[in-house]
C-alpha cells in the first residue's frame, strides 16, 4: 500500500503542476501609470557640474513607447544656469532600450540616446549643452530602475516564477514568465 500511495501523490502532484502551469499567465504588462509613477519619485534631477560653474535641472520626463525598435521615449522639461550665460530653459527628448537585472529583480533602462535637445530659438547653444546633458541623463537612468518586481510578482499558485524576457509594447512594458523547475 505504501507505493501505491507514493505513486498516488506523485501523480497527483504532477497533475496539480501541470494544472497549474496550463493556466499560468505567459506575462505581465507593467503599464504606462505603473512606470510613469515611479519616474516621478525619483525626478526630478538635480545636478550641479564643476562646482557650480553649470547647474541642471530636468524634469520628471512623459512616457512613450517604441515597440517596433523595443525602446522607450522620454520627453522632459529642464532647465540650466552657469556663471557665464545666465539661466536657460528647454526640452530633451531621449529614447532607450530595456533590460531585466534578474540578481536586483528590476527594469532598467540600457543604450540611453539624446535624440532632441531644444533650447528656445539657439540652436548652436542646445548643440553645446548636448554632451553634459547626454551623459548627466545616461548616467542617471542607467543606474535607477524604472520597476521593481516585487516578491509576491514571482509566485503563482504557489509555483515560483521566473522572469524570461522583456519587451516594450503600446501601453507599457511586458515581462515574460515561465514557472521556475
């Protein structure tokens, strides 16, 4: 009887995992609110270079998203001042890819890419503050994580999960699940 009964469980056990993986999401969308909320904690940015020879401030930036090339937009307001040329205001408008840091279990963004800068109608000025506002923000963005899973995100049913793969879509970012084995 005692084999039966193991044999009994095992079976049952399979059956339950198998039940359980067969109705187990395939993803998780981490939409538009979600990420929009979280920038906004951790802008706006405050950055002074040299000393304060040249102050930046850049606003939380607007969300789009970019699924036919797997990035995100961002869009902000900033505005700057330096010892030699008085305040300045603008637009910076970025793009970026996404990645999944499965140790820190965050979103992160990756390949941070000035695409606009904007500064009123001085075009050969926003060319100059290009070069310390591209590496300010890409410095900034590529460290701070845009989600965080949290711990009960990795469980289902009872199962573990893992995440897989990441991949922008209209509405936000998806996040490919499989059960952990």
């Amino acid at each position: 009887m005692t084999k039966f009964y193991r044999r009994f469980v095992f079976v049952l056990s399979a059956c339950v995992l198998v039940a359980c993986a067969s109705v187990m999401p395939k993803d998780y969308v981490v939409g538009q609110g979600v990420l929009t909320e979280r920038l906004s904690k951790v802008f706006p940015l405050k950055q002074s270079i040299q000393n304060g020879m040249f102050n930046a401030q850049v606003e939380a930036p607007k969300l789009s998203f970019i699924p036919a090339q797997n990035r995100l937009g961002l869009s902000a307001a900033f505005s700057g001042s330096s010892m030699l040329s008085g305040e300045v205001k603008g637009g910076v408008e970025l793009t970026s890819g996404v990645r999944y840091d499965v140790k820190e279990r965050a979103v992160y963004l990756v390949d941070t890419r000035l695409e606009k800068i904007q500064v009123g109608d001085n075009s050969k000025f926003a060319e100059l503050l290009r070069p310390a506002l591209n590496v300010l923000l890409s410095a900034y963005v590529q460290h701070e994580p845009i989600y965080r899973v949290a711990d009960d995100q990795l469980r289902f049913a009872g199962t573990m999960i893992d995440i897989t793969g990441i991949t922008v879509v209209d509405n936000g970012i998806r996040l490919a699940i499989k059960p952990r084995i």
